[in-house]
C-alpha cells in the first residue's frame, strides 16, 4: 500500500510540475510592422501591420466618428529634409485663393486613419495584419524641396482606449 500511495504522490508531483500556465495575452493592442511603400498612383502610401489585441475589441463602426472615436490609427509623418527627420504632421500647405482677404488660406491635414470594427462575437483574442493608406505631403515634396524620403511613426487604440506600442515604418523614397 506504501507502495500505490508513494506513486500516486510522485504521479501527482510530476503532472503538476509540467502543467504550464499559459501566458495571457495583454489587453492593450500589439503591433508589428509589415511594409511600407507608396501607392500605385503615388498619392499616397500603403502600410501594413500585424496586430495583436488580447480583449478582442478592435476597430470603429461607421457611426462611431467624433471626439476619441473619431480615430484609431495615429500618425506622426517625417520627411528626410538636408539629412534630418522633420516632423511634418499635421501637414500644413498655403492654398492660394484671391477672393479671401489674405489671397489664401492654410489648409490642415490630419494623417490619422481609421480601421473599421472586427466582428468579434466571442470576445476572443484577435490577430491579424491591417493595410491602411496614409497621405502624405506631395505639395511640399516640389522641385524646391529636399526632402525625398518619408516615414511614419503609428500607433492603434482599441475600443477601450488601450494604446499599442509605436511602430516606425521603414524609409519610403518619393520621387
């Protein structure tokens, strides 16, 4: 009976040495980047990533488009001007018009993006990749310009407002 009894202990000890506890998977949202490239008309650029969300809450639905709903994809721009990374967002451009006092105004542009709502039923981890298309500042890349390349830094945010970690893209040459 000492016998049964020890092998029973030694059996229990051993099966409750090698269970592993899973590690959850975090809340707030995780991101890898893919790719980055200009688009085919060379309007604007194509990211991709992958993401990672462990409450499974990601996206917005249409109606959701005001105050912190109103993005979920927030993007700081750079262009490469005389060997520095200058920040350029929100983009910024004089749009010349001769009927306004000033002969113009400045027009402002947001780089944030948005992706939409991930059916998600089960409330279930979620991963993936995401391609979104950016803007980027075509009107100051003229020929006076020094700036030939761009890249972006990005983040996500769930629908709970968890905030990702910030993915820099590679290099992006414009022409």
């Amino acid at each position: 009976m000492k016998f049964k009894s020890k092998l029973a202990i030694l059996f229990a000890i051993t099966a409750f040495v090698s269970c592993k506890k899973e590690e959850p998977t975090p809340v707030s949202p995780t991101i890898t980047f893919v790719e980055a490239k200009l688009s085919n008309d060379k309007l604007s650029s194509v990211i991709k990533f992958d993401f990672i969300d462990g409450d499974g809450d990601l996206g917005l639905k249409q109606e959701e488009n005001i105050g912190e709903q109103k993005f979920n994809v927030f993007v700081d721009y750079y262009e490469k001007r005389n060997g520095l990374w200058v920040l350029k967002s929100p983009i910024v451009n004089w749009k010349p018009d001769i009927t306004l006092p000033l002969g113009g105004f400045f027009d402002t542009t947001i780089v944030n993006a948005r992706f939409p709502f991930i059916e998600n039923e089960l409330d279930r981890a979620l991963q993936g990749e995401i391609k979104i298309v950016l803007l980027y500042n075509k009107l100051s890349l003229d020929s006076t310009s020094t700036a030939d390349t761009i890249k972006y830094d990005l983040y996500i945010k769930d629908r709970a407002f968890h905030k990702s970690n910030i993915i820099t893209t590679s290099y992006i040459i414009v022409d």
